[in-house]
C-alpha cells in the first residue's frame, strides 16, 4: 500500500486552502507540512489534511514519529488549539500512546486494489459472476449508444457535477464539495474525469487523481436512471485497464465507514483489502467516530428536498465548515 504522491504535492495543498479556506501554519515538523482549519463544526484544529484524503506522516523512525508528537503537543499547547493527523499506518504504540497523552481511533477503512502485470490475470483472479457482470456491461458498449471518454471541458466536469449532486442528494442525502473543487482539479490537471455519455449527455463519471505508483478513485456518481446499464461498472474497468497498461502497482478506491458493508462489498468484488485508517489527537481527549451515514437524519431529510441551485450555493459556505 503506498499513499499517492499527489497528496504531498504543493499544488494540491493550494487547492486545498483555496478551496475550503485554509490556513498554512508556516511550521514544518520533521517534514510534515501542517495546516489550519477554524471551523464552527471542529473548531480550531491543526492538521495534516482535512477530508479523507490520507498522505501519511513520512517518518524514517519509531523515535521520530514520537519526537514529532512531543513538538505537535507544545504547538498545540502555545496555540491553543487540538491536532488531529490522519495515516493509513499506525504511527504509535500503545505505550508510546499513553505516554505521549495521545488519542487515536479509526473511524473508516480505506481501501486498496495491488493490480496484476496484465489485466487477463487480474479478470482470472475475479469471481466468476463478476466477471460476467462486466463482460455484459462492457458488451453495451458495442452498440455505439454508451461513449466513454476524458472530460475535455468545464462544462463537461459542471454536467458530471450536476450527476453527482442529484446522487448525493436522492439517494445518500448527504451534501456533496463545492463545484470550485472540482475546477480547481481539472483545471490544474492534477485530476481526470473519466465520464460516460447517452445522446452526448454526460450520465455517469469517476474523478481519478493519478500519480506514478497510484491511481486514486476520489469520487463517483451514475445517474439512477441508468442503474441498469452499469455504468461505474463500466468506468471502473476502463480505469483498471488503462492502469495495468501504464505499470501503475495500486488503484486507491477511497476511504468507507466500516458500517458502510454494501460499499465495502462493492470494492472487494473488484479485489481490494481493506485497511483502516488511523487519526491521531493531540488536546482532544476522548474523540468520538462520527459516521455520515448514520448521524445528523434530519438535517439529511431537509437536505434531500433542496432545490439544486440553493445547494450549489451552500456547499461553498457549509462544506469548508467540516473539514
């Protein structure tokens, strides 16, 4: 498992504070670039990312991950200010944990597909009933009505935001992140959008940030209309495909909580292990796992009913505020 480099990259970490109004703390702990969220949801914390995107402290040793730990605590302690550093690796013993005074849970699994050295050993390597389901997915394709491609415009990336937001809102009831996200990525070329169309319209899409060991799978979303044509089934073999072909080792499909069973079905029919992720408190005593999929019902039930042009303009207000 290796978290993909564009995650440490300057480019993305500027997109990150454009976007969800950000602060650089000027401080660099042993390598790890930390960062500022003042948010009315989580208050005043220092970080090393927010949301789930995971490029995990790169530490040479079990003492520099402690050392790192005693500096974040004076940090946190001059500033006044709780830390919270997210790693797909466990950074501390549990000795170290207590004697340190710092708090850890996992709140999710992340999950990840080791690819095959050609892609007729990764099908072989699928169940069988998998396998036929993307073979009869893929044979749609045949008949020129499904075209699949890379966005190669803003409107091409608005159309898919709009399949996304309609996703988010009918079926998950949960708000989705700000269309400037999204711009920002394709904009930058720091991300693809591998899209589907029906009649030239965009119906389904997957966004892909590459890197040279990785692919990761950030977000995905297929009008409910076309459920029956399978159309991530589609996008995700494409993905894996073209990944094989250009000697990449992992495609990272993304965090999921561990009561989201149905989501963690779906990724390991496509051969992924799931591994947890750790998130790491200094001055936060006794934090609490929050599942979205579970939590806030009712504001969720209020959310499914909004208006398409009253969401696009809260995201940029409400989303920043949880990260």
């Amino acid at each position: 498992m290796i978290d993909n480099a564009v995650y440490y990259s300057k480019d993305f970490i500027d997109i990150m504070i454009d976007v969800y109004g950000l602060k650089r703390s000027g401080i660099c702990l042993f390598g790890q670039k930390l960062l500022m969220v003042n948010s009315i949801f989580s208050g005043k914390k220092i970080t090393n990312m927010p949301f789930n995107f995971y490029p995990s402290p790169r530490f040479t040793s079990v003492e520099e991950a402690k050392q790192f730990f005693i500096g974040l605590k004076r940090l946190c302690d001059n500033q006044r200010k709780y830390a919270e550093i997210k790693s797909t690796r466990k950074l501390l013993t549990e000795e170290q944990l207590t004697t340190l005074n710092v708090d850890v849970i996992s709140p999710c699994l992340v999950s990840y597909l080791e690819l095959s050295s050609s892609y007729v050993n990764y099908l072989t390597s699928l169940s069988k009933n998998h396998r036929q389901n993307i073979r009869t997915y893929k044979n749609k394709l045949k008949d020129g009505q499904i075209k699949i491609s890379l966005a190669n415009s803003l409107n091409e990336v608005d159309a898919f935001y709009n399949v996304l937001i309609k996703l988010y809102r009918d079926k998950h009831k949960m708000i989705c992140h700000p269309f400037h996200i999204y711009k920002r990525l394709f904009e930058s070329g720091i991300a693809q959008f591998r899209v589907a169309k029906i009649n030239n319209q965009i119906v389904a899409g997957i966004v892909v940030i590459p890197s040279n060991e990785v692919y990761s799978y950030a977000w995905g979303a297929g009008s409910q209309k076309f459920d029956n044509l399978g159309l991530i089934y589609i996008l995700i073999d494409w993905l894996i495909q073209d990944a094989i072909e250009k000697g990449i080792k992992y495609i990272d499909f993304g965090s999921s909580p561990f009561t989201d069973e149905g989501l963690l079905a779906f990724k390991s029919k496509w051969g992924c292990i799931h591994y947890p992720v750790y998130y790491y408190y200094v001055n936060r005593p006794h934090p609490k796992i929050v599942d979205y999929n579970e939590s806030y019902r009712g504001i969720r039930e209020i959310y499914h009913f909004m208006p398409f042009w009253l969401i696009k303009r809260l995201t940029p207000i409400i989303v920043p505020q949880l990260a």
